[in-house]
C-alpha cells in the first residue's frame, strides 16, 4: 500500500480531508502547475488514493470545483477529471451566473448594471491605452473592420461579436487579470439583455464612432 507520502506526492498535504480542503488543494495544484484547460489530472481513483480519501470525499470534492467551472470529469476510455477553465476564467463565469440570476429574478435592474459597467469599464479603458502593445491595436482595429461591415445590422450576432472582441481586447490590454475576471459579464450577460430590449434603437455608426 502506498505511504502517504506517495499518496501526495502531486499535492501538498491539506490541513484536513473533508471535500472543501480536497477541493482547496486540487485548486491550488492547478494555480501552481499553471495547468489550463483540457489537462487531464487523473482518474477519480487515483485522486482518492493520493489523498487517502473515500471516493465520495474527492466526488463532493469535484463536485465543489465543478461549480465553480474549474474541472470536468468524462467518463469511458480516456476519461478522468480534466482543467475545465483556467481560475480568472471560472471566477467570470460564476460572476456572470450569479448576475444573471440577479436580472431575471429583478434583485437588480438592467440601469443598474449599465451603471456599474460604466464605473469599471472607463478607468479600464485607461489602463488599456497605458499598457497597449501593437498586438492590442491590431486587434482593435480588426475588430472595428469586421463591425464596419456589418453597420446596418448593428443589432445582429455578427456585429455583437466584434464589438466584444474590441471589448475582450481592452480588458486583456489593461493587464489586470482581476480586473478582467470582474468585467466579463458585461459580455456575457448585459450586452445580449441590451440587444434583446433595445435592439431597434441601435446605431451601427454611433457604436462605431
């Protein structure tokens, strides 16, 4: 039988073996091996056995970090538990989650998330012309072409896409990953509500100006 030692030898050892310390360190594993999406950590039981857990405690475990978008578990052949998202990543997903759940149960309103969007993103639109690379000016610039073509559909999937590149864009250029992370609803949720309830008003030419 292995010695725990061996049993942790990818992981440092957690402070208990309940499923939320499994789960911390599972989390901090990745942050420190900069693992990304699709790394593959092992099978459910070769997990279990480095932590010398039962196999419910590093399911309840997974469970934790599946919700929070970090890893996915496949079954079958060549399956296991894998790196679903990096952790900016998951943090924008459950922060665009619980936003969304805000507007359709109306604990906030669609003013107020234009409001807050307007308090985060013009001081990152400062950072973004601060640290700016040539990369970050192509990509801008591309994406305002591809808008350009599209300027008489302003309310189409295509247009809103390349309005969020350009938006993506700024929020990578600003360099704080935080930042990043906080922003990212702002993409996934406000923009289609915006699309979907005042899509008629939109103008192609202002939006691009």
């Amino acid at each position: 039988m292995a010695s725990p030692t061996t049993r942790r030898s990818r992981f440092a050892q957690p402070r208990g073996t309940n499923s939320e310390q499994i789960a911390g360190e599972i989390r901090r594993y990745i942050a420190r091996e900069g693992l990304g999406p699709g790394d593959r950590l092992g099978t459910e039981h070769e997990l279990a056995h480095e932590f010398g857990v039962s196999r419910p405690t590093l399911r309840e475990a997974l469970r934790l970090l599946a919700g929070s978008h970090l890893v996915r578990t496949s079954r079958g052949p060549g399956g296991g538990v894998f790196v679903a998202s990096t952790q900016n990543e998951g943090i924008g997903r459950n922060l665009s989650e619980s936003i969304a759940a805000m507007l359709e149960t109306d604990s906030i309103s669609l003013q107020e998330l234009v409001e807050a969007r307007i308090q985060m993103e013009v001081p990152l639109a400062g950072l973004a012309a601060t640290n700016a690379t040539a990369e970050t000016i192509r990509e801008l610039e591309s994406s305002i072409a591809d808008a350009s073509e599209l300027r008489d559909r302003p309310a189409s999937d295509e247009f809103r896409l390349a309005d969020a590149r350009f938006h993506r864009a700024i929020a990578r250029a600003a360099g704080n990953e935080l930042l990043r992370a906080f922003t990212s609803w702002t993409l996934d949720v406000l923009q289609p509500q915006l699309v979907a309830r005042v899509g008629h008003t939109i103008e192609g030419d202002a939006i691009l100006r």
